[in-house]
C-alpha cells in the first residue's frame, strides 16, 4: 500500500473512530454499535474485544464492502487478512453507542495492508462523522464527563446538547427543539424506563453505573417511536478479563452552596412560596463497584452498590419541614459470552426511595427556633428493573436481537400514623358553639394515602440483515403499561367531622332524636382503579448504498395502541393503519474518505396516549357517609406518648349514604370521540459535518417541525342535532371533525369542532376551536476541537423559534401538568392565540471544555446562555361571551388574550383589547457558568482522583417564569402580573472522590 493509501485510511479510521458529537447514529435506541467499511472483495476483517476477547470476523462483499453490526460497545483491535498475508499490528477501532464506525482500508491491487505503520488518531476524534447514517445525535462518555463540571445527572448530560433546555415551568423536566417535557422517552440498556403516567420523567442509576449517553434531538431512525421530542438513550458498564474495583464518595454540603434569595411582590410582600433563604438540601453519595470474570473470556459482571443520604430542610415564616431520606441502590450487570456470535445480557436495579418529612408548626423565624415536631410525614417512589437481552449473529449477514425487560415505578404519600390515627375535624358550626377545640386528633397531615403503582413489560425483536448494497432493518415491539392509582383515609378508613345544628333538625332524611343537635359525619371514601395501556409497533428500514458514497435510508414504522379503563373497556384504540411513520433520509460521504458529510432526513412521529388520561376517566369511586350522634369527647394516649381527643360515636343515623359512589364505567362513548386520531410530529432536518482535521470538526444543520393535532378534553356545550351536550369535557381532537354519542338519540353525532362545540353565554353565539399547530425552526451551528490528552473544546450556537396556539400536551404558562387533560380548550378564547410559545429561547450559546495542565492538575468548564422565555398576558374574558375564558388562579384555569379597558361590567359594552402571545416582552437573560478542578494523586499505579465542582458560579438567581395572570376580574388588574414566580437555582459546590483499582 502506498504512502497516499496510508495516509486516507488513517485519516478515515480517525474521524470514525469514536465519539460523536454532532454525529447522526444509525442504531437508534439499541445499546449496541457497529463497524463497516470499504476494503478489497474477499478480504477477512478480524475484531477482537480487548476487554472481553470477543472476537467477530467477516469477508468483504464482492462490492468491496463490509459490515460488523450489534457489537457491544468498547475498544477493539481490527486486523486484515489479504491474499493470505496479515497486517503486522492490528488497529485501535472505538464502538460508540448508537453509531457506526467507519474504516476503509483500501483495495484493488493495492496487495497485503500494512497498518504497522499508520498512527492511530481515532481516539482523539469527538466530532465522528458517521456517513453510515442519516440521523441526528449528541454522544458523551463518561471519562469526558469526569473531565467538566457536568453534575451528575441525566439531565445535566441532556442539556450539553444543543437545543435542549431546561423548563421553566412550575413542574420542571426539559424540552427538546420546542416541544414540551411531556414529549420525551429514556431507556436504559434498550429498556424504556418513561414514566408511563404522565410521560414525564424517567428511571434512573447512579451516574458512576453509566458508560455511555446518546442524546437525540431529532431524526430518530423507524424502529424508534412514541416520541415527538428528544430522546436519552444510555448504556451502563459491563465487567471484562480484569477484575476491577472503586469506590466514589460525592459530597455536597450545604454550607457550600449560596442562600436561595426570599423574594417579594412589587409590594413588598412575600412570594407566595414564603421564605428560601434557610431551605438547604446537603447530599453525602457513597457508591462501591467492582467489575471481573466468572469465567475467563465467558462470563463476566459488573455490580455497584451506592449509599444516599439526604437531610434537607423547608423553612417558611411560621412553619418549617425537615426531610432525612437515607436509600440504598443496587445493580448488576451480566454478560455471557456464550459463543463469539451468541451474547445473554441481564441488567437489574432498583432504584427505590423513601423520606420521613417532620412538621414543625410553631418555627418562630426571629430566633430560628423549630420547638417540637407537630407529626411526620412519608413519601416513596422508584422500584425493581431488570432485562434480558439476547443478540445472535446468525450467519455473516444476518443478526438477530431479542429484549424482555420489567420497568417499575411508584410515588406514595403517607405518614408513619396513618396505622393508629384517622383524620378528624372540626366544623365551623361546632366552633361557633363551642368554641375552638385544641388536641383533636393525632394525624400529623389530616391528609389521605395515595398510592400509585407504574409497570410497564417491554419486549421487541430485531433483526438486519445484509444483503449487498442494502442493510436491511426490521422488527417489533410490544409494551405493556399498568397504573394503579388510588386513594383512601388513614385510620380505620373514614374521615370523623363533628357538626352542629339547630334542634329538631334532620341529617340523613331523619329526624335528630329530641335535645341532640351535634353530629358526627365518618365518609368512607376509596378512589382509584387500574389501567392499562398496551402499545405495539413494527418497522422496515433499508439502508441502500445507491453509491459507495451515497446512502439512502427508506423506513416506515406502524403504531397501534390500546388504552383500557378499570373495569376492561376499551377507553381509546388505534390501529397500525392509524399510526403511519414513514422516514427518509440520506447521507452523502462529499469526498469518500469520511471527512465531509451531507446528510438530511425527514419524518413522521406519533405519540400514544399516557394512563394519567384513562385513568381521569376510568377509575372507579366509593364515597359513603355514615351520620352518629356526637356524645362527646374521649381522651386518648398515641403510641408516642401524645394526649388526642376523638369523637365518642353514638346510635347511628339513618342508612349509609351512598349517593356519591362511582364504579368504574363501562361506557365512556360520551367521554371519548370515537376513532380518536392521534398526536404526530412532522419533522425535516438538513445538514453538514466536515472534519478539517484528527482534531478539529465543525458542522451546521436546519430543523424545522411542525405539529397540528392535540388530544385533549374540551368543553362541549353545543352540539347540532344533540342537546344531551350542554356543558360536557369529551377528549375530542379539538378543530377536526369528531364523532360523539348521543345518548338523546341513542346513535353517533358528527361534531366539526372547527364551526360547532361552544354556544357563548349572553350572545348565544355558536363557534368551535382553532385547530392546533406548533412549529419549531432552528438553525444550528457547533465546531469541536477533540482531546488530544492536552485540552478540548466545544462550542454551539442556535437560533430558534417556537411558535404556537399550543405548547403540547402540558401547559407551562399555567403551570398544569396532566398530561392531556390541560386547558387549552376549556374555552374558544384560550388557543385562540398563534404566536411564540412558553419554550421559546431564541437564542442558545452553549460551550464546554478541559485543559490538562500537567499529570496532577486538570480544568474543566462549561457556559451556557439562552435568551429568556416570552411574557404572555392571559385575560379572564372575550368578545360576545358572558362566561369565563380563565380565571385568577396561577395553576388552573384557561386565559384570553382579551384584556379589558373600559366598560367590564358586562359582556355587551365591555372594550377589550387584543394581546399577542409574548406582548409584555421576554425574561432575562439565563446564564450558568461552571467551573471544575481535579487532583489526580501523582502516584503510578493508584488511580486516585478528587474533583471540585462549582456550579453556576456567578450565583444569577435569574427568573425563569412570571405570574401569567393579567385579570382577577374583568379590568382588574392583578397586583403581580410579570412578576418571578420560578428562579434559577443558586450556586453550590460538590466534591467528588474516584479511587480506582
């Protein structure tokens, strides 16, 4: 091979080699990557696992190429065997998650290669471009991580990303290229561990567990689905040949960290979450690991074990809470080798917690004192997750995959007394009589149990299959999802309030016995009933080569879904001719040696319904009142020595009232539409990579995503042909035409809700609801300058805009989170609105980077900057409408863009004026400067390491949400309007300390 040959097939396997930053990937959401290429027709390509000894070998195509699909990811040796001879010293190849590496070795008469000559780069390479695919993603490491202050968690990786932002709603999470945070998916090892209730969060392990992230911000391939946001894919550690150890201790304590600032109205007085000045949340992380064979070059572990301890205090003017959570993680991770072409993985963790919350009643703010705890209360959430994959290459050309796997989740609301005490009150009317009544009742909240229990069975097959110039992609999924929700009174399971009346009065339809007119009412009430939702997809992907340089990927996936209420009904279904997601893409490889790519792809999404809506719906209620006379008090001692009162209970009055109870429904044809059409996302992205050299890379890419379909429930007042509908909330595609049920004509109703729906109070006019739209455009630009164990560097910059009548199936701007089940339809007036939307950062400047100043001290930093959120006014009214299109409350209700000037006493002379989304200008500017520094022990031999975070460091307590409500009343103006009601969190410190053996 000549010198030229050398040069391109060492430049090609640097810039393929490893990480990718602004690389699209090819392997969407599976744990796994691979290695193609081009070399001479005939010759064996032989890789070898340096960890495990895995070794794969397969002969170069008649068309000169070649492909190494489902590896594990790692490091591995390449060597080729031409025309009978090797190649003296193999090559050093990185497998990334999700990607394809590329290295070309050359051909046709060029002889035997010779790579004992060529420098191997490819580890220095972070811009990888990967011209084996035509998506869009963001690759990091760990060992790149450890290197900056990137705090540890998943989020925290996800916002490096470019055009990923973290909300600021009321209820936090992040949105990915404009859409809202109910609209990401996250899985682990191939498991989807997304919160299945309101889609929201998502399972985590400890950040020392994880080898390797792939955040995806657009252009996922065809076999991945249910998202029209971002995706978080990530991997955990696997164990090799090496018995290896460590231990990790995170410290975070509070006094490392800056006062959160208590903030105040415009007229001085306090915010409405009182004082945060002395809330605190010390964190002390201890995690063990150690990772080997069991049986050499076959079976290998890796396990970790970590202690969390957590003592947090809320501290407010009179009252205060402290909360001690002190958990325990466990995971393991197995790798049977059984053959060089058969591999058995099994992944298990649990990441349960509980807290004990203390109540302190009487905090007195002057001398900082908590006195006695008033009760406790207790809180849990996580649960056990394991899967087993299987990946089995077949023949040379053909591999197929297997993954089964268990996601659990929980959140519970309790107290330690719910077993001895009940919840008992005290009426105004007794009050009035008798004056207050002290030491009623040992429950330290008065507040119900609520229990809610997430599964989700996930399984899928997938397979490739090559077949010359065509990889050929297809396979299936199947995920089951169960929510069981419910509520019910501590104690015995009925809440005890005494009342008064007049004498001679009646309770119950009966007559009070002669002289008694104090009562008591015990209400026995039990809500909640499981749900489920079973949702199943299939995929046919073909990755053509049309050229050695160009690649066309042509897929198409279908998605149905079924949604069941409590008692078994069919609460919504879809079928796979429903869900419909073509994709195309293509990547062009401009100069044939990997260094410059042309790419683009455009797509369909679809999200499935969450079981937070079926569960609004189906869940059935048991709500019975049982009326005693009240004959006093008696004195009782809890198990904590505390003296309590309870109502001595007397003959009981009349029959148990069981008007209020609610089974579960086995009709909600009046609930749902019928053919319910579900929520897509359609997607374009264009883009172009090039590396200029083994260490600088740059790229620049256009987005653009459009959205116009919502599922939501809507206030249904009107419909032609059916007056049974006068004040009804079905979930409708709201601006489509819909079919409902009619009970007054025992048959379905066509409702085009773009004309019909709402009759308007006092003008009687008749109108329906703008149909959805959402569009999100951006234009990005990143260069890279990859570690070359001296220093690296990365900078992006995006311009964006968020534009719409709706933010997606949440609304941030009223701080209400049911998924589905928001306001944007309470009323005509509230998306009446198209303008910029509550995720709208205009502009976004990220950067990041390490410098390595000798083998004992190292730096790190990384900047973010984004441009503040719009300020939108909401109204309570609108023209020719006497009803409210909103209300005063913060986290309720809809809003106008209709706001009154004069005449508001009426709906016909009231003159309002039209507000556009964003009319009151934009927030501040948000910065988050980070800086690190690591101690490395300068010993040879022990791997010793202590790294400092700092972590916004200038300490800008910016606002990042505003009190939104303009009116209380029509032409009352509310006294906060534009005011902060979410802010930045402070600076704070971390401490993290690596030994490695």
């Amino acid at each position: 091979m000549n010198t030229k040959m050398l040069k391109r097939a060492a430049l090609t396997v640097a810039l393929g080699a490893c990480l990718g930053v602004m690389a699209p990937s090819a392997m969407a959401q599976s744990a796994n990557g691979a290695i193609a290429g081009r070399a001479s027709s005939g010759d064996q390509i032989t890789i070898v696992n340096k960890s495990t000894g895995l070794t794969r070998s397969v002969t170069v195509g008649s068309d000169g190429s070649y492909r190494l699909s489902q590896l594990p990811v790692g490091d591995y040796s390449l060597q080729v065997k031409r025309d009978g001879q090797t190649d003296k010293e193999p090559l050093a190849v990185n497998v990334s998650l999700g990607g394809t590496t590329t290295v070309n070795l050359g051909g046709g008469d060029s002889g035997a290669v010779t790579l004992d000559s060529v420098q191997v780069v490819g580890s220095k390479i972070v811009n990888r471009v990967d011209v084996y695919s035509t998506e869009s993603s963001f690759n990091i490491k760990r060992e790149e991580l450890a290197r900056m202050p990137v705090d540890q968690s998943v989020a925290a990786v996800a916002l490096l990303a470019p055009g990923v932002v973290d909300s600021g709603s009321s209820f936090g999470g992040l949105s990915f290229g404009g859409s809202s945070v109910a609209e990401n998916v996250a899985y682990i090892n191939g498991l989807n561990v997304t919160d299945p209730y309101r889609r929201q969060g998502f399972s985590e392990v400890p950040f020392n567990f994880y080898e390797e992230f792939q955040i995806k911000t657009g252009g996922y391939s065809a076999e991945f689905g249910r998202s029209t946001g971002g995706v978080i894919n990530a991997i955990t550690r696997s164990g090799g040949n090496e018995f290896k150890g460590g231990v990790q201790v995170t410290m975070e304590p509070s006094a490392w960290a800056s006062e959160r600032k208590d903030h105040f109205h415009s007229d001085g007085t306090i915010d409405e979450r009182n004082r945060t000045s002395r809330d605190r949340a010390p964190l002390t992380k201890t995690n063990v690991w150690a990772s080997g064979p069991i049986m050499q070059d076959k079976l290998f572990f890796f396990a970790m074990y970590e202690n969390r301890d957590s003592k947090s205090q809320d501290v407010d003017n009179s009252e205060a809470w402290k909360t001690k959570s002190n958990n325990d993680f466990w995971g393991t991770k197995l790798d049977w080798r059984i053959n060089d072409n058969h591999l058995l993985e099994l992944l298990a963790f649990s990441d349960k917690t509980d807290s004990v919350t203390s109540s302190y009643d009487n905090y007195n703010w002057d001398s900082n004192t908590f006195g006695d705890s008033s009760g406790q209360s207790s809180g849990s959430s996580g649960g056990d997750n394991w899967s087993l994959t299987y990946t089995g290459h077949l023949t040379d050309n053909f591999v197929a995959k297997a993954m089964y796997g268990v996601n659990k989740r929980s959140a519970v609301s309790d107290s330690p007394a719910d077993g001895e005490c009940s919840i008992i009150t005290v009426a105004s009317s007794y009050t009035e009589i008798y004056g207050e009544q002290k030491g009623v009742g040992c429950h330290p909240t008065n507040e119900a149990i609520s229990n809610r229990q997430d599964k989700r069975e996930a399984a899928r097959l997938d397979f490739e299959w090559t077949l010359g110039d065509h990889l050929v992609r297809f396979g299936l999924d199947q995920e089951v999802m169960d929510s069981a929700s419910s509520t019910i009174y501590p104690g015995d399971g009925s809440t005890y309030q005494v009342l008064s009346v007049d004498a001679g009065s009646s309770v119950n339809g009966v007559a009070l016995p002669p002289g008694v007119t104090d009562f008591v009412d015990a209400r026995y009430k039990v809500t909640g009933a499981p749900v489920s939702t079973k949702a199943q997809a299939f995929y046919l992907e073909d990755n053509w080569n049309v050229t050695p340089n160009l690649l066309l990927n042509l897929g198409v996936r279908f998605d149905q879904f079924h949604n069941k209420l409590a008692s078994g009904a069919t609460f919504a279904k879809s079928k796979f001719n429903d869900m419909i997601s073509p994709r195309l893409g293509f990547s062009w490889d401009v100069k044939g040696d990997g260094s410059m790519k042309v790419f683009g792809n455009a797509g369909r999404y679809y999200t499935p319904l969450t079981n937070k809506l079926t569960d609004y719906f189906g869940g059935g209620t048991t709500d019975e009142h049982t009326y005693y006379v009240f004959n006093g008090w008696e004195e009782k001692q809890s198990s904590s020595g505390n003296t309590y009162k309870v109502p001595v209970l007397g003959q009981q009055i009349g029959p148990v009232n069981t008007e209020n109870n609610a089974p579960a429904p086995t009709d909600v044809r009046t609930a749902v539409a019928r053919d319910l059409k579900q929520v897509f996302q359609d997607e374009y992205i264009l883009g172009f990579q090039q590396a200029l050299n083994e260490e600088w890379s740059y790229g620049v890419n256009a987005t653009y995503r459009r959205m116009t379909r919502a599922v939501e429930d809507a206030r249904i007042n009107h419909v032609e042909g059916c007056d049974w509908y006068s004040g009804d909330w079905p979930i409708i595609n709201p601006g489509e035409t819909n079919q409902l049920w009619c009970p007054d004509t025992n048959s379905w109703v066509s409702l085009d809700s773009s004309k019909d729906g709402y009759k308007a109070l006092g003008s009687g006019n008749i109108m329906g609801y703008k149909r959805p739209k959402r569009t999100y455009k951006a234009l990005e630009f990143q260069i890279d300058r990859a570690w070359n164990d001296k220093w690296s560097f990365n900078a992006s910059y995006l311009l964006s805009k968020s534009e719409g009548n709706i933010e997606g199936p949440v609304n941030s701007d009223t701080g209400y989170n049911d998924t589905n089940l928001v306001q944007y339809y309470d009323h005509p007036a509230v998306n009446e609105r198209f303008g910029v939307t509550f995720n709208d950062a205009r502009h976004q400047f990220k950067l990041r980077g390490a410098f390595k100043l000798n083998e004992q001290w190292s730096f790190g930093s990384t900047l973010s900057a984004r441009s503040g959120g719009p300020i939108t006014a909401f109204g309570v009214v609108w023209p020719n409408d006497n009803r409210n299109a909103g209300g005063p409350g913060e986290y309720s209700g809809g809003g106008s863009g209709w706001l009154c000037k004069a005449n508001c006493s009426t709906w016909a002379t009231r003159e309002l004026e039209y507000s556009e989304r964003g009319a009151f200008g934009r927030m501040p500017w948000v910065i988050d400067l980070g800086a690190s520094v690591m101690w490395t022990l300068p010993v040879e031999g022990i791997d010793l390491k202590a790294r400092l975070s700092v972590y916004n460091l200038l300490n800008r307590q910016t606002v990042v949400n505003v009190h939104s409500r303009y009116e209380s009343t029509p032409g009352t103006k509310m006294s906060y309007f534009a005011e902060g009601t979410n802010w930045q969190a402070p600076r704070y410190t971390n401490l993290v300390v690596t030994w490695n053996f």
